[in-house]
C-alpha cells in the first residue's frame, strides 16, 4: 500500500504532466487573450513591471467573479504554489511583490514550473511521514490548526481545477480564432 507521501505526490506529478503538456505550444495571443470585457489578467504597472489583477484571488472579489485569462490563471496557480509553500515549508508569509509574474507565455511558463517544483513539489516530496499530520502553523492564520495533508489537498484541488480552465481556454481560443480579444 503507497503511504499518503506517494499517493499525494503521484497526484501531483500526474497533474503536473496533463497541464505541462497542455501548455506545449501556448503563444503570446492565447495567453493574454481576453475572451470578455473587463476580465483579470496580468498588466505591467508605471514601471513596466507585470501585475495581476484581483490580488491574484486573495482580495475581495466584485460580483460577478471577472472572468481570467490563461495569464491570470497560470499567475493565480503560480502564486498558489509560491505561497503556500512558503507557508508550509518556511513558516513565512509573501506579498505579490515576491512573485514575478511574466508577461509572455514562455515566460509564465516559466514562472509556473519554477513555482512548482521548486517552492512546491520539491519539499513536499521531502516531508516526513509524520510531518504530514503535524498543524500548518501560524502562516495559516484561522487554519494553523489544518493539518499539512489538509493544506496539500487544498493546493491540489487549485491546481487541478485552474489547469482545466485553462485547457478551456485554450479550445475555445482555437475554435473562436481569438475572437473577443
């Protein structure tokens, strides 16, 4: 029987496959397409510097919910994966300003692998057997007592549901000829 290390790890790199070989091949127009008025997305700021809309999810969001790009998404999973790991594995809390988020599809790409395996997949694959029930800790604020299994899950469930949006996307960028952008 695999133990949940294997399991939740086995998981993710199958996640991680499907949505990597989903992105061979995004170009620039599909990534900052815009299939509605007034949706999030990444900008660069004064300073050329790129932003990303909304907080990236961590504000309030308005009614209704904007609808992302692939560049909001792939930001918004990256800084899910930058985030909680450095909750999770450092005990620190970051800003948007610790996330250089990128504007042209190779360099999201980019962003979105390092996020993953280096502040993510990496030290979860390096937890201990019984790290894996220990509290989250006080990065967590009214979920410190969540256990690091329960914060895992959350991050896959992230992971999974915005890589399928994303591949939503992209059919419908395909089908429509970009339409709208």
């Amino acid at each position: 029987m695999a133990s949940v290390q294997e399991s939740i790890t086995a998981q993710f790199d199958y996640a991680w496959r499907r949505t990597r070989d989903r992105l061979d091949g995004l170009t620039d127009a599909e990534y900052l397409w815009e299939p509605v008025p007034d949706g999030w997305t990444l900008r660069p700021d004064a300073s050329g510097r790129w932003q990303i809309d909304g907080e990236g999810g961590g504000g309030p969001a308005p009614d209704p919910v904007p609808i992302p790009t692939i560049a909001w998404r792939m930001g918004h999973v990256a800084l899910a994966f930058v985030d909680y790991g450095e909750r999770l594995f450092h005990g620190r809390n970051i800003t948007l300003d610790d996330v250089e988020f990128q504007g042209t599809a190779e360099g999201g790409t980019a962003l979105l692998e390092d996020a993953y395996r280096r502040h993510w997949r990496e030290p979860l694959g390096a937890l201990a057997p019984d790290d894996w029930w220990r509290a989250a800790g006080p990065a967590f604020f009214a979920h410190a007592e969540k256990s690091a299994l329960d914060v895992a899950l959350h991050v896959l469930d992230e992971f999974v549901h915005h890589s399928a949006e994303i591949g939503v996307l992209r059919d419908l960028h395909g089908r429509i000829g970009g339409a709208g952008s």
